[in-house]
C-alpha cells in the first residue's frame, strides 16, 4: 500500500527507522561492531546526526557519528573507519618485534575516532603509550620504540 506525502519531496528514496534500526553494523575492514539500536536526530535541526550501536550482553554501546557512516544498505550499515576503540585486546609489538602486552584501553582525541594514546598492561602496570610511538595498527600494534626505549619513556610515567 503506497502512503502519500505532504512533505513536498518524494520519500521514495528515503530510509526509514525500519531501514536502520536491528542492522548489523561493518567497519572499514568488514568487521561486525554491533547492531544499530537508535537513531540521533537534531532537535532543532531535524538533522540526522548519527547511530548508537549495540555492543552485545555485557558490553557498553557506542555512539557512531554520520560523518564515519559510508552507506547504509538493505541488511547491515557499512563505516567508513575502522572503530578505535575495537583495538581493545589486541597485541602491542616493539619495533624488534618484542610483544609488550595488550591494549587495555584506548584514549581518544574528544568525540572523534581519533587515537590520543593505548593503555597497555605490562609486567602488572599499566602503561600509558602515546600516538607518536604508534606506528601502525593491523592485526597488532607496532610501535617505533624498542622495549628497553619504552621503558625510559615511561619510568615515573607509569599509570597505578
């Protein structure tokens, strides 16, 4: 049954809550983050300003803004980014391949999917790592530092 409009567009093309709401949501690399449960509309606006994502039992949800969302499809909502906050657990190497721990946290730069600074914990403390000693994240996260340059990074730097 087709509805009509007063809106003065044609709503043919529009995505509906129906069309969001229950996805799967996939990052850049294809990984399932969690399934749309909201949608963030301005109120004034009336602008679209993003989606909260479902995390699962026992994980906090997040909030994905609409300018890290690529499309969205018939059966999932695809990102443009991959999640910061999902390098959580993964192994953090030295530049000699040294495996330094895995990240506990991860710090971002306000709002953004933007890395400040990984928490990794290493022999019982938890250590604090600056962007600037990332040198890459794939399937770990390696560093431009030596363990042993680490460690005099971070002595007295040590998070308790």
């Amino acid at each position: 049954m087709s509805q009509r409009s007063i809106s003065g567009k044609d709503l043919n093309e529009a995505v509906t809550s129906d069309d969001l709401l229950g996805k799967d949501v996939i990052d850049a690399d294809g990984k399932f983050i969690g399934v749309a449960e909201k949608v963030f509309i301005h109120p004034s606006t009336l602008d679209f300003m993003g989606i909260e994502v479902d995390k699962g039992f026992l994980r906090r949800g997040l909030s994905i803004g609409k300018d890290y969302i690529e499309r969205i499809a018939k059966h999932a909502v695809f990102l443009k980014i991959r999640v910061a906050f999902e390098i959580r657990g993964m192994n953090v190497f030295s530049r000699l391949g040294e495996n330094l721990g895995k990240v506990t946290n991860v710090e971002l730069i306000g709002y953004k999917n933007e890395i400040k600074a990984i928490q990794i914990k290493h022999e019982g403390k938890n250590v604090l790592i600056p962007l600037n000693y990332i040198v890459k994240i794939g399937e770990g996260v390696f560093l431009n530092v030596s363990k042993e340059e680490l460690m005099d990074f971070i002595k007295g730097k040590v998070v308790p």
